[in-house]
C-alpha cells in the first residue's frame, strides 16, 4: 500500500472517530437538558402562550418552576387557563395545584406589570373587608407585605403576599379550601401555617431557571 493511501486511510479513521465522538457529545448535552427540565415540551402551552406574551414586552417572567412540596403536598404546575386568565396591562397568571382527599389545593401566582399592578393595586392592597390585617416580610432580601383576609366565620379565607421588584410586581394567593371536618385544619396548608408561603416563594426565580 502506498503511503499516500495510508494517509488516506488515516484520514478517514479520524474524520470517522470525530464523528463519533459528536454524536456522544450531543447526545450527553441532550440528556443533561432532559434531566435538567430544561425541555418545555412537557409545560403547560397556555403558560408558554403568556410567558412568551410578557417577554414580547420586555418583562420578566417570575416562577416556582415545575413543582415544590409544602408540608408533604407536592404542587405542580404551573397552569394557566385557556381563556380568562389575561391579567390587563400586561402579565401572567398561574396556579400551582396539589391533590388531596375530595380534590386539590392550590396557589395563585401572578406577575403584574407596573400599567397592570396600578389598576389592580388600590383593590389588591385595601380590600375594603373588616378585619383584614397585614404583616411585613422579607423574600429572598426583598421588602414584602402579607395580607390576611377573613371571611364570615372564617378567621382567615386569603392570604396575599405582594413583592415589587420595580419592573414588575408580584403577587402569591392562598384561599381557604374548607376544613376537613368542622373545627379542623383547612386544605390549604399555607391558609393552616402562614409562614410557608413567604418561605416557598424564597425560591421565586426568572423562568426559565
């Protein structure tokens, strides 16, 4: 054999293990974005629909990510409804929702952007309900407010907490779910420790992260 064929040879060894080592390396990258959650073909395609909707204006877009346990409920989401969940001025709105006895359980999230938060932020902020009460809190080195708001014989219905990180505001919702026998703990259990929603949203975090 030639030398000139033997280098030929060699030449399409190598081209052949740089190929092969291409396809290894994509498919770890594919496995790693897998295992990551970095894929959003498995996201709701109403939220991907308004997510895309806020970035188009050039806001963030705030969440939990796919799921977080509170008080061994796993809540999963998020979910945005096909019609109706428009948050006017601009902004998303999302539930979180955890299944228990009889149903679910949930958290409202919504991203509000500053023309939206000033239609909504007199109602949001004084409910005009007796007996509402509020508290300050600190996420994540920001300055927050918590809401508590009865109802009738309920000594808590909602609980709001409001975040404003200038560019937007947002705002976390619990409601009461109804006691699981008369005197007892609620579904909720955000509505039955109130200290558990300012702690999950510690991990309130830019979509996609």
């Amino acid at each position: 054999m030639s030398i000139r064929n033997v280098r030929a040879l060699d030449l399409l060894k190598l081209a052949g293990s740089v190929a092969a080592l291409i396809v290894v390396v994509a498919a770890f990258m594919w496995i790693s974005r897998s295992c990551d959650g970095e894929s959003e073909s498995d996201l709701d395609k109403y939220f991907l629909r308004d997510a895309a909707t806020v970035e188009a204006l050039g806001l963030p877009v705030y969440w939990l990510g796919r799921e977080f346990t509170v008080d061994g409920l796993v809540f999963r989401g998020p979910e945005v409804a096909k019609f109706g969940a428009e948050v006017e001025g601009g902004g998303i709105h999302m539930d979180y929702l955890a299944s228990v006895d009889g149903g679910n359980t949930g958290m409202e999230l919504t991203i509000y952007s500053r023309d939206a938060w000033g239609l909504v932020e007199d109602s949001m902020m004084n409910p005009g309900l007796p007996g509402v009460t509020r508290r300050a809190v600190t996420v994540g080195g920001r300055e927050g407010e918590l809401l508590f708001l009865p109802l009738d014989t309920r000594p808590l219905n909602v609980l709001r907490l409001v975040l404003d990180f200038g560019d937007v505001v947002v705002v976390a919702v619990a409601r009461a779910g109804g006691a699981v026998y008369p005197g007892g703990p609620d579904y909720s259990p955000f509505i039955n420790n109130p200290d558990l929603l300012p702690q999950v949203m510690e991990d309130l975090r830019p979509y996609p992260q």
